[in-house]
C-alpha cells in the first residue's frame, strides 16, 4: 500500500483490512398533487466511505507511536491512497481515527475512515480536422477536463458545441498556437500566459457519464479532450 507515493513499509506498517463502501445516492423527486407521474431531478452523487485498518510493528511503543505519528502526518488533508488489492487510485478525505493496542507491546493498529473515491489515470482523446465527433466517457462520476485546441491555420470565431448548454468560442488563435482551457485549475492559457480574452465560455467543460457528441466549427484545429476517469 501507498500513501502520496508513499510505500507505508518505510513506517514499518501494512494495511491490514481495506472496507470499500458506495456513496449514499437518494434520487431526488417530487410527486405533485394529482400529478400521474413524479417529477423527477437531477441526483447529486457524493463521496463514498473507507474504512482502513493499517498495523504497525515496531521494537516498542514509544518507536511505534512516533512511526504513526510521522504516518498520520499524510492526512492533514486530502491524500491519494494506492491499496493493495484494489485498481486505480482513491482521493481520501479524513474523517475518524483511533488507535487500537494489541496484546504485545509491539504491535498497533490504527482504524481510519475517509470519505472520497477511486479515479484512474488520465485519458485523452485527439480529434484532427473534425468537424463532429463523439466518444464515451470511462467512469461513472462527472469529470472536468482539459480541452487544447491547436490552429493548423489562424482561427477565428472557433467553436466547440457539446459541452455543456454553451458553445465554446475561440474569438481568434494564431496559426501553430494552441490554447488550453483547464476546468480543473479554472484556467485559460496560450504558452502559460493568461488568455481568457481570447475565449468566449459561460462554464468550463465537465464530461457526463455516457456518450458526449461534439461539433466543430471547421477543420482547421487539432482538439484534445483530456480527463481523468472517475468511480461512484
């Protein structure tokens, strides 16, 4: 098991027991008086649950309680969990912890729950000269993601329908530029630098799960679509 890239070996621990629990989804509706059928919304899926159970041994327990202690410093905030057994990797959140002694006084074993969920590594999709595409999303979570639009020739008024209730308009990119717009970090860039005024968008771009169908305004730009897949 890893912790923030972290083999939890180097704090003289493994993981003992990994307890992987879904989200609590409740589908959320109305039944209006007289109505013959409900009215039924849009269902926010939130985090799922973790338990984890982590055993320490050490030469005593002053050694072992300064082990876990340098191990219990990885939870201050979110922290990325690779667990032995299971695929992908899980955004942990930290919710309880609690220490429990073992009979010899060199062994521990520390409870803890996360809130959070498992993600994998980064996909991306490359579509040359397009001028519609569709794809389908892996995973089961929304997902932002990062679009780079490269100008095979000068763009102007460049847009990218499919993405959310707006198009994406590039109002004007030079030819060999490419331009990033970055629904993760909130950010649009040409080489770094700052470029909003080059983009026309309402929202950033957040793939739903299932089939996306996207439109282009012309053939003359490279689009990438990069996300990183998501798990309920």
């Amino acid at each position: 098991m890893k912790v923030n890239n972290i083999d939890i070996r180097k704090y003289d621990a493994k993981q003992l027991k990994a307890d992987v629990q879904p989200p609590s989804i409740s589908v959320n509706y109305e039944w209006v008086t007289s109505a013959v059928l409900p009215t039924e919304f849009e269902t926010a899926v939130q985090m799922g649950h973790l338990k984890l159970s982590i055993y320490f041994k050490g030469k005593d327990r002053n050694s072992i309680i300064r082990s876990a202690s340098e191990f219990m410093m990885n939870f201050t905030k979110s922290c990325v969990l690779e667990l032995d057994g299971y695929k992908g990797k899980y955004r942990g959140f930290m919710t309880t912890n609690d220490y429990e002694k073992k009979n010899v006084k060199d062994r521990y074993v520390i409870n803890i729950e996360f809130d959070g969920f498992f993600y994998d590594d980064d996909l991306s999709i490359t579509f040359d000269g397009k001028t519609s595409a569709s794809f389908y999303k892996v995973g089961t979570r929304d997902t932002p993601c990062v679009i780079e639009v490269y100008a095979k020739s000068e763009l102007t008024n460049y847009k990218i329908a499919g993405l959310g209730n707006d198009s994406i308009i590039i109002e004007s990119l030079a030819a060999g530029k490419t331009v990033i717009i970055d629904a993760k970090t909130g950010l649009v860039t040409i080489d770094g630098a700052n470029a909003f005024e080059k983009v026309d968008l309402w929202e950033f771009p957040i793939l739903k799960s299932g089939e996306t169908t996207l439109t282009f305004s012309s053939t003359k730009a490279i689009v990438t679509i990069r996300y990183t897949p998501m798990w309920i």
